[in-house]
C-alpha cells in the first residue's frame, strides 16, 4: 500500500534532478580528461595506419569513428575533408565495415584521413564507448580525451557545439 506512493516519488525526484542539467541532451563521457584508450592494432588495408603514438605525438588529433555503410558518415565527410584541409590532424577508426567497401568510398569521396585503424568487430569501439557511428573524439597532444561528439559534424550541432571546443584545443 505504501510502495506505489514512494515509488512516483522516487521517480518524481529522478526526473526532476535530470531536468536541472545544463544540457539535458549531453551524454557525458567518462573519458574527458584521461588518456585516449588503444586504437584497433590493424590498419585499413591499403592505408596508412593509425597508431597509439600518433595521438601523443603533442599535436591535437580529431580521431572519427565512422563506416561507408553509415548515412550520417557521409553526410559528415565533407566537414572531415575540410578540416584536414585547414591541417587539423583528423584521424579515423573504420568501424564494423568491410574493408573493400570502405576503401572504395575512400576512394570515391576522398580520405580526409592521415591514419586509419580498422575495427570490423567494434571491439575498440566498445573501448572507447562508441555506440554507433559517427562519433568523434578531440584529443590533446599528451593522449588525452579533451571532448566527445555524437553524431555527425553538420550544421549547427558542428558549428556551435564541436568547432568551438576544436578551435579551443588548437589554441585558436
């Protein structure tokens, strides 16, 4: 008899706390502020590989998790492309993909990537918390975890949320 009154209430209060965060839609993650997890061992065939050093190598590295089977990937591409064009370090984790396919669109759309970890099972995703693709990560020179974005670099979400906490990492 007591039981469903306390149950609303504890509900009641849950729900409350939840609706006084700053941004009720971040999904915050555990890794901001400690060292980068292991990226996939394995490269993408045919491309260069991406390696633990290269993101302690003391340059700011965006590392993307993403997959040509993946809408929203292409949808970002563009914005990948444009970054490495203004020489941001842009690294990728190929992820849950065949390997022909993803070369391919690599090779249709251009590889906006100097390193490519490949990850067919998703096991590195897991170790980084990766749920689907795309995902992007900041990472300091050091290793560190500086941000995490989820879903795709466009429009305003990219603009307002992502591109501030890059150029904040470059020191711009």
């Amino acid at each position: 008899m007591i039981a469903p009154p306390l149950i609303f209430a504890a509900l009641a209060a849950l729900f409350y706390v939840g609706m006084q965060r700053d941004d009720p839609d971040a999904l915050p993650s555990v890794f901001i502020g400690k060292p980068a997890p292991p990226v996939p061992a394995d490269p993408l065939a045919g491309r260069a590989p991406l390696t633990d050093a290269d993101l302690r190598a003391g340059e700011v590295t965006v590392v993307n998790f993403w997959a040509s089977w993946c809408p929203p990937c292409r949808a970002e591409h563009p914005n990948l492309r444009a970054l490495n064009d203004e020489g941001v370090r842009v690294a990728g984790v190929n992820f849950k993909d065949e390997a022909a396919q993803a070369n391919a669109y690599l090779d249709g759309s251009g590889n906006p990537f100097f390193g490519i970890g490949y990850d067919p099972k998703g096991r590195a995703a897991i170790d980084w918390g990766v749920t689907a693709p795309p995902e992007t990560f900041i990472i300091g020179g050091d290793g560190t975890v500086l941000y995490k974005f989820i879903g795709p670099l466009v429009g305003s979400d990219y603009e307002q949320r992502f591109r501030p906490e890059l150029d904040k990492a470059l020191g711009r």
